[in-house]
C-alpha cells in the first residue's frame, strides 16, 4: 500500500474501534513496515491494545508471534525465490542493518517491491531491518 492508502486503512480500522489514528502515527506505522497490508494491520492491532501509546505499540507489535511468523516467512521467500536479491540484502538483515543502496541494486530490489517489503522512499521497513536477526530462514544447500 502507499502512504496515502494506509492512512485510508487506519482511518477504517480507528473508526470500527473510536480512536482516531493521526497522521504522526499512520507515518511512524508506515516506517516500521511499509506498504504490507497484513503488517499495517497487526500495528494498528497493537495500537489499540497499547491504548494509543505509541511505543508500547510498537513493543507490542515486534514481539508478536504472528509478526514474527509474517517477516520470518517473507525473508523464507526471498531467500529462496530470488537468490541475488537475497545475497544483496540478506546479510545485512542477519545483521540487523539497514542493507546499503546502491543504483545497480534497484532491479535486486523488485521482488522486495513486490512482497511489499520495500516502501514508498525505496526503503527496507524497520521490522525486516529490526526483526531480520531474530527470524532469518535457515536455508538448506543442496546435499
């Protein structure tokens, strides 16, 4: 989703539940995952279970079991859908850093686009970023 699109979402998602989510807070979700529906949707989740605290939300969502589970499963994809993509930013996730941009890097990051992993700026989300050493696949070379 675009930016824009997930303040359209949080708007819904606030109204079925009588909080009103700022646009602050929509931009802060938005950095944390990007455009992934499913992920925009488990913040807002912890947002309202965190009464609105926004870094106890924050808190909340990063060590939620199916966050881990949705991370963990698209770093499985990419690692091994789109082996260059993952040997471009895989090992920075390991490492839990923010995987460097370089312009012969832009086609290695189109699967990421597509997941949903990558957002509006061209960035990697901070979950993948924060959560990537915690869940990385374990891959299996061929025996």
């Amino acid at each position: 989703l675009s930016l824009a699109e997930a303040e359209t979402l949080f708007e819904r998602l606030g109204r079925r539940c009588g909080l009103h989510i700022g646009t602050d807070v929509v931009q802060r979700a938005y950095d944390w995952v990007g455009g992934h529906p499913l992920l925009l949707r488990l913040f807002g989740r912890s947002l309202r279970e965190a009464a609105m605290d926004v870094p106890r939300a924050t808190e909340l969502f990063l060590s939620a079991s199916d966050v881990r589970e949705l991370v963990a499963g698209a770093l499985f994809v990419v690692s091994q859908g789109f082996p260059d993509t993952w040997r471009t930013v895989g090992s920075s996730l390991r490492e839990g850093r923010v995987p460097p941009h370089a312009p012969h890097a832009e086609s290695m990051l189109a699967p990421l686009r597509w997941l949903g992993m990558v957002n509006e700026a061209g960035a990697i989300p901070d979950v993948y970023v924060k959560l990537g050493p915690m869940v990385t696949p374990v891959t299996h070379e061929a025996a």
